[in-house]
C-alpha cells in the first residue's frame, strides 16, 4: 500500500491554458474523490467516481472541468481555458466502501495550481 | 444546508498537555465523521473516525467523542507533542450516494515546546 499519489505537485499556468492532473489511488480502492482547497478553508467536493463511472459532480465543477477514470483505476482531472480563479489544491482521495457501511477516504499529497 | 464549523480557528498548547479541538455540525442525517490533520503543503491525513451509532472511538493518543444530541464533535490529543502542530478538520458525511465529506474551515494548533 503506497498510498493515494498525485501528479504534478505544483503547475503553473498562465490564464486560458488547459491543464490536466493525475492521481493514482490506493490499490483496490473503488471509489474515488476530487477535491478543491483554497488558502484557509477546508476541502471542497468536486466529483466522484465509483470504478469508472462518474456518479456526482458538484456545481462547483463547471464545464471547463472535466475528470475521468477509464479503467477504474486512476484518474485525471482537466480544466480547460484556466481562470485566476481555479488557483488552488486540488486533492484526490480514495476509498474502498464497506458492505453496509463508509470507507474512510485517504488523501494524497495534493497538486497546487497557480494560474497567473 | 449542510454545514461543519469549528469553534475555535487557533489553539496553543504546551507540549505534554492535553489538546481538546470541537465541531459542530448543522446536518442531522450525518452519520460519519472523520478527523483529519493536514500540515503545511500537505493533503489531509486520517486520524480517526466515528460511526452515529457511537458516542466515543479511541485511538493512539487520540480520542473521538460525538454528541447527536447537540451535534457536536471532539477531538482529544492526549500529551500534545510539538509533531501534532498542524490544522485539524472535522468532517461529515451519510451513508447512501457518493459519501461525500463536507469540511469545516479547521483549527490550527501550535504545541509549544
């Protein structure tokens, strides 16, 4: 078990670029959380994924984002025409739901992008 | 709507003592919660959990307590160390759909030497 793993670590964009990250989860985890945290504040949901299909997205996913994870395993996050407005971590989690119950989600180490 | 806040935004301690950080929660079909450590430039990283079906989890040094009642969560570190400096965050969630967490803004905590 490596844990969940994020790709970039840190991106710097300039302002109407696409950028895309990736993150690897915890093997045999089937679900999988995108988050957004900004300076201060908690981590806000984004969408989620249980195996390759995406289930729930968030308003906050507008339609310049958009987030896969083909073959159940990782996933990629794309945001498209960046906005200074997008600076910011965007973390990934993972979980492997329990029959009848939660399964903790387990956070990787983030990718901070700063949109200039 | 759903909502987690904290009561507290800073607590400073000396190390050895003993750390209480508090929740509060406005959704009442919550029935999971987490706690989660996060240091600087680093994601979140579980500490403990507790089902709506338990008042009190613990764990190594550390102790969760849930209050339905009130909606109030806690956080107990036993013999705060200056390595448990960071910001905590509570975070709710309830059975059924994605399971998503709602986060509160966190506590930063400072363990003086």
């Amino acid at each position: 078990d490596t844990g969940v793993s994020q790709n970039p670590r840190h991106k710097i964009t300039k302002r109407g670029q696409n950028v895309t990250f990736r993150c690897d989860p915890i093997s045999e985890h089937n679900r999988l959380y995108w988050y957004r945290q900004t300076l201060g504040q908690g981590p806000e949901f984004l969408t989620y994924f249980q195996n390759e299909a995406q289930l729930e997205k968030s308003r906050l996913l507008s339609d310049r984002f958009s987030a896969e994870r083909p073959k159940g395993s990782f996933s990629t996050l794309e945001i498209q025409r960046t906005e200074q407005g997008d600076s910011a971590m965007y973390l990934c989690a993972s979980s492997n739901r329990l029959a009848g119950g939660h399964g903790a989600q387990y956070f990787g180490p983030g990718t901070r992008l700063l949109v200039l | 709507g759903e909502s987690v806040g904290l009561h507290l935004p800073t607590l400073s301690v000396q190390e050895g003592d003993n750390s209480i950080i508090n929740c509060a929660y406005s959704n009442s079909a919550s029935d999971y919660f987490i706690w989660y450590k996060q240091e600087s430039g680093k994601g979140p990283q579980f500490i403990i959990d507790i089902r709506s079906n338990m008042d009190k989890r613990q764990g190594q040094r550390v102790t969760v307590l849930l209050n339905k009642t009130v909606k109030h969560l806690s956080l107990q570190i036993a013999a705060t160390q200056p390595g448990d400096s960071a910001v905590y965050f509570c975070a709710e969630s309830f059975q059924g759909g994605s399971e998503k967490l709602v986060f509160g803004k966190g506590t930063k905590l400072t363990v003086n030497p």
